[in-house]
C-alpha cells in the first residue's frame, strides 16, 4: 500500500471516505443545499490513459463536479468511407467499457454521475485534417450503411449507459452534415436509445454552423453545445470586453431556447492559457508554438472568469462540461493546453462549482 497525497491509504475505499468527508463539508458550507430541479450541471471531462489514482475523483467532488463526462470513440476512416470500428477494449482506460464501469462505481460512492459522449474519429491520430461536419456519402446506400454502424455503435453506449445508472447520454458530437441532411434517422435513434436507456439525452452541435439548424432538439432533454464562441481578437482583451463577446451569442441561444423549451447545455468549453484563447478557443497545441508562444495564465482565467458571469445565473442555462481534466500521469512537464489543474483557472471554476475545499484554495497557485 502506498500513501496519496491526503496521507491515506490508496485503494477504493478512500472514495467512500472521501465522498463522506466532502459531503459533511459540503452540507457545512450550504453547497450542496441545491434545488435539483434547478441545478447546474457541473462537469468536467476526465481523461485517463490508465487508472487514475485514487485522489482524481475526490479532487473533482471537492470543486463541486456534479458529473464526470467520459469519452468514447469510434473510429472512421474517411469522412467518405461508411465504416465505424468500435473499441470497447481500448487500452486508454477512460475509453474503455471496464474503465467506465470502474469509474462510475467510484464516481457514485461520492455522489457523482457519470456522462457518456461518443465521438467519431477520422482517420490517424493527426485526423489528418479531416471534420466530423464533414462526414457523409452522396448515394442513400452509403448512407444506409454508415447509419447502420453508427446505431451499433451508440445503442452499445445507451445500454452501458443503463447498465451504469449514466446521469446523461450523448447521442451524437459535431456530425452537422448528417444531422442537416438526415434528420429522420436521428429522430428514430432517439426513440431507440431511448428504448434501451432512460436517462437524459443531448446532442453535442458546434457552434459554428450547426446548433441552430438541428431539427430534432423538441425530441431531446437539452441542447447541447460545443461552445467555443470567439470573443475578442484584441490583444489582451478586458473583461467588459469579453463579456461584450458574448452578448450576441447570449441572445440567439436565449431565443433558441424559449422556441424549443429546451434549456442550453456546453458540452464542451474550455481555453488554453495562450493569447489567442478568446478569439481562437477552439484551437488545437500545436508543436510550432513550443518556445514560440508564451503561457498566459491569467487570460484563461479571465476568460473562465467571464464565461461563468455571464451564463450561468441564465435560467435558460443548464450547466458546462468543461474541457478537460487528465489523470496526474497523463500530464508532463508544462503545456500550451486546456488544462485548468494548478493554474489560477481552478480556483475560478471551484468558486462557480462550490463547495470548495481549503486544499484547493492551498495549492492553487
């Protein structure tokens, strides 16, 4: 047995332990005196190559993390190439079905949920430039065939979903071309997820040139955002700057909400500590930018700052998957990436989240 960085044991059992010592601090404090009907979603999503160590989950309850949001992929070829291979045994633990199961027994032992969000991904690693949006065939064969396999694909996920008491189910991310062109097979995936799991649905649409063209989202539970708005390309950009950002998008997501009844979940936000955060968020690291881009802390934290002033008082607002947290042996050395963990970032989301620990207010520098 070895000692984690709490000075207790590791092992499962700390999370029950944990999860006790949270939920007494949490009642102290009030922050978990929350009407259910009007929570936000808090998550963030966990990334973990292998089991993560036992403090990961603790860590993430005591920012006030309602759910943990898992990844899952099938990988596609080529966005032309009607051929979905499924990994439920992948190596990377998150991903994996046995990764999920252990995860969600852990994250339950806290009071957390977990959230499934398949994605397809094209082509190597690189993806090789290729989109999601993009994916789609110009003869109804090809389309058939592809539809075939991505049901497989996310009726696997619906009935892990059920198996695990899953707080939500993604049934869909960044697929525009799909959902613009074939709305009817998305109607009646939902009704045969639904069949399998019945849980809360979304669908995760970009933000650019995609959320308000879904046809379907009167059939979900929310809709779903990948949020990365732009909001300033000023240099250094303020905080009335930033919040004049996002006006614009505030109202077409509040109209888009009242036509459907259906309040507005991010599936994804998140910023990199880099200058060009606010008008580039959804930008990718890059190996050019090492020794040629300097970190910028402090703008990630603004921009988080603003983000949650902003929104999350809207009551047509139902909450944020933040992107992303990594298991501690998933980080080396220092990162032009979207991590928040140690970065001043933290402590913004541990202040809109609650209840918030003394160990987070200790270590975040």
């Amino acid at each position: 047995m070895t000692v984690d960085m709490y000075g207790l044991q590791e092992g499962r059992a700390w999370h029950v332990l944990a999860g006790l010592f949270f939920l007494v601090a949490g009642c102290v404090g009030g922050g978990l005196a929350r009407n259910a009907e009007t929570e936000k979603i808090r998550s963030v999503t966990l990334d973990a190559r292998r089991v993560p160590d036992a403090s990961v989950l603790p860590r993430l309850y005591s920012l006030g993390v309602t759910h943990v949001t898992l990844v899952q992929f099938g990988f596609q070829p080529r966005f032309d190439v009607p051929e979905i291979r499924m990994h439920v045994d992948a190596n990377w633990f998150s991903e994996s079905d046995r990764g999920i199961r252990m995860l969600a027994e852990d994250a339950d032992s806290l009071g957390m949920k977990i959230i499934l969000k398949p994605h397809i991904w094209l082509g190597r690693y690189d993806s090789e430039g290729q989109s999601r949006a993009d994916i789609g065939f110009d003869v109804p064969e090809a389309w058939q065939a592809w539809e075939a396999q991505y049901r497989r694909f996310l009726l696997h996920y619906a009935r892990l979903a059920n198996e695990i008491g899953a707080g939500m189910l993604v049934i869909g991310t960044e697929l525009a071309r799909s959902v613009r062109e074939r709305p009817e097979f998305w109607r009646g995936l939902v009704r045969e997820v639904r069949a399998q799991y019945d849980g809360p649905l979304t669908y995760a649409a970009n933000w650019w040139e995609e959320y308000e063209d879904i046809e379907f989202w009167d059939k979900l539970d929310y809709i779903g955002i990948q949020a990365y708005f732009e909001l300033s390309h000023a240099v250094d950009p303020s905080k009335e700057v930033l919040h004049a950002g996002w006006e614009p998008h505030k109202k077409t997501m509040s109209a888009l909400s009242k036509e459907t009844g259906r309040r507005i979940l991010f599936t994804e936000i998140g910023y990199r500590n880099v200058p060009t955060a606010a008008a580039e968020p959804w930008r990718w690291p890059s190996r050019s930018e090492v020794g040629r881009v300097n970190a910028d802390d402090a703008l990630q934290e603004r921009l988080y700052a603003v983000f949650f002033e902003s929104l999350w008082e809207e009551p047509w607002f139902a909450g944020a998957i933040l992107w992303k947290w990594k298991s501690d042996d998933d980080r080396r050395g220092s990162r032009l990436d979207f991590s928040i963990q140690g970065r001043p970032a933290e402590r913004v989301i541990a202040k809109w989240f609650g209840p918030v620990s003394p160990w987070i207010q200790s270590s975040v520098k």
